[in-house]
C-alpha cells in the first residue's frame, strides 16, 4: 500500500483564533468586536460580570432588561434595534436571548424599544446608498467622469465596468484583485470577452461548504464608444510594460506626465482608501454630487440589479450573477427607481 508521511507541528492557540477568524466576514468580525466592547463597558460601569455565556438561564434576562433600556452611544442618543442584538448576539450563549422563552421579559423590552425608534423616525435609513438611473450614468459619461480620455476617467471606468459585469464589491474584493486574474478570449462567434477567474470573497468565502457560482459572468465586446473590452484592452496597454500581464489590477495614477506619454499609471498598487471612495470621485464636479441623492461605491452594485430587474429577469436569475446564496438578501436592492413610481 502507500505510505503517507505526516508532520506534526507544534499547537499554538495564536493559529487557532487565526483560522476561526478567517471563517467569519473582516467586517462581521469587526461589528461583533465593536458591539462587544460596548457590552462589557456597560457591565463595567454597573460592577457587573460581563461573562454572559457563565450565567444560569435564570441570570441573564433581567441583566438584559437593564441593558436595552439603558444603553445609549457616545453621543447620548439610543442604538439602533440591529446594533442591540448584536452586542450580546455572538457571546456563545447556550440559550437564545432572542428566541427561548427565559428571555421573553427581555425581548419585550427591547421590542418596546425597536418600536420607540421606529416612532422617532429611525430605521427608516434616509442615508442609504441610491442606484444611478440611465440619465445619471449618462451625465458621468459626457462629462467625461467616464471613458479612456484621461488616467482617472480610464480607471473609473474599469472600477464601474468590473463591479457591474463581474459584480465584485467594495475596496475588499477591487483592492485584492490581480491583472492574472483576467483574459480576453474569443468566442465561436467571432466576438471577444473578457473572463475572470474567481477567487474568494464576502460573498463567496470558500471553505468547506464552498459552493462555486452556476456560472462565470463574462464582458463582452459590444464594439461602438462604449465598448467594455476596448476599455479594458486600452486599460492594458496605459500600465508599465512589466505590469501588462500580471502584478495588482488597480494602479496608481501618474499625474504629472510628459507630452505623448503612454503610460498613465505607476510600478504602484492603488490604495484601499482610494478604492473605497472612487463612486465619490466619479460623481465629483458633476450635478450628481449636489444631488440629494446618496451614491456611494455600493451605488454601482445596486445598478447592477436595477439593470437586471429592468430586463425582466426573475430574482433567481440575477442571484446566479450577484453570487447571492439566499435570494431574501437582494430585498435590500429591491428599490424602485422613479420611473417605477411615477407608473
């Protein structure tokens, strides 16, 4: 038979907590620590035992009682109902504080509480990001906020383009993306695309119940002004010789160049910063930015979804392509345009 050989390396706790947290989202990691740290401040203050996973069942609902009523941010005003649950939500307690009955004196607190904010007008979420309808895409595009004519409209575009064709995310999943990842390739038709080959993200994380997409989304050429593929070949061609076919997607823009210069971009990656506000720097100098309407980078996505709604795909459809395990999480883009609402 064969022989397999295994090595055993030293147990070190540090490696554990490592992996554990790899499992968990980087910003669901940082929300529950946030949330944590509010929790075990307040126990703090009232000289309580902050260990809620060490309490008997009987222990823990009048605590709780306590901490929804009392609870306010460092402002002086009240948390949101989300922000409430979460805070004592991840501490490993046998028993749920949200669902078992030891806790219904408690729920009802924080129900009452939940419907108190409610009348005050929160949860409402005034700020949350808007989708750019056909008419504002189109002003970024005369505007020149958009297109190959400079190093930032050129980057622009292949931020918006790759978010809206491949649906990738924030700065996460952008700012961990490499030139490898992609090719242009050549369908029966004649017609040339651009592929990508995944890795893992939010969406997407991998592990042991990792489920590929149905399929691999794909840009392809359309030919005209606006053509995804030009783009991104034009793309190529502005970066360093030695980055044309590997090193990070998103690269530093030159901005002092000399007449007749090619290349538009240095031998340095983007920042993660830069990338999380490039919806920003679309919109600047534009009638967009006085708008009342909030656009952020997740504004790009949200297009993405108003695109495919308008084309009358059905919800399990666009899932396919946004990568959405639970088709209740697109409820959040579900957001009708004023076109929709004028009808």
């Amino acid at each position: 038979g064969r022989c397999f050989r295994y090595i055993f390396l030293p147990y070190r706790n540090n490696n554990t907590v490592a992996e554990k947290n790899s499992s968990t989202n980087e910003n669901t990691v940082k929300s529950t620590a946030f949330c944590s740290s509010v929790w075990k401040k307040w126990c703090l203050e009232k000289e309580i035992a902050a260990e809620i996973e060490n309490y008997e069942p009987t222990q823990p609902n009048s605590l709780l009682e306590r901490f929804y009523a009392e609870i306010k941010n460092k402002h002086g005003e009240d948390h949101e109902q989300e922000s409430l649950t979460v805070m004592i939500k991840n501490k490993g307690y046998k028993l749920s504080i949200i669902g078992d009955r030891e806790f219904s004196s408690s729920k009802q607190v924080l129900d009452g509480k939940a419907k108190q904010l409610c009348l005050a007008g929160r949860g409402k979420r005034p700020n949350k990001a808007r989708q750019l309808s056909e008419e504002e895409e189109e002003i970024l595009w005369k505007s020149e906020k958009l297109g190959g004519k400079t190093p930032q409209s050129l980057i622009h575009t292949m931020w918006l383009l790759l978010t809206q064709q491949f649906d990738h995310r924030g700065r996460q999943e952008h700012h961990g993306m490499r030139l490898e990842d992609f090719r242009i390739m050549k369908g029966d038709d004649g017609l040339e695309f651009v592929d990508f080959v995944e890795g893992p993200t939010k969406t997407r994380p991998g592990g042991l119940n990792a489920k590929p997409r149905q399929f691999q989304p794909k840009m392809f050429q359309t030919g005209g002004g606006i053509c995804p593929v030009a783009f991104f070949r034009q793309y190529i061609n502005c970066r360093p010789r030695n980055l044309r076919a590997s090193g990070p997607f998103y690269l530093s823009i030159k901005y002092y160049s000399g007449p007749g210069d090619e290349i538009w971009y240095k031998f340095q990656p983007m920042g993660e910063n830069k990338i999380n506000t490039m919806m920003k720097n679309i919109i600047s100098q534009t009638t967009l930015k006085s708008s009342e309407k909030r656009f952020t980078n997740h504004s790009a996505r949200k297009t993405l979804v108003s695109m495919m709604k308008k084309a009358n795909l059905e919800w399990s459809s666009i899932a396919k392509v946004t990568g959405h395990r639970n088709i209740q999480s697109l409820d959040d883009y579900d957001e009708a345009d004023e076109d929709e609402q004028r009808q």
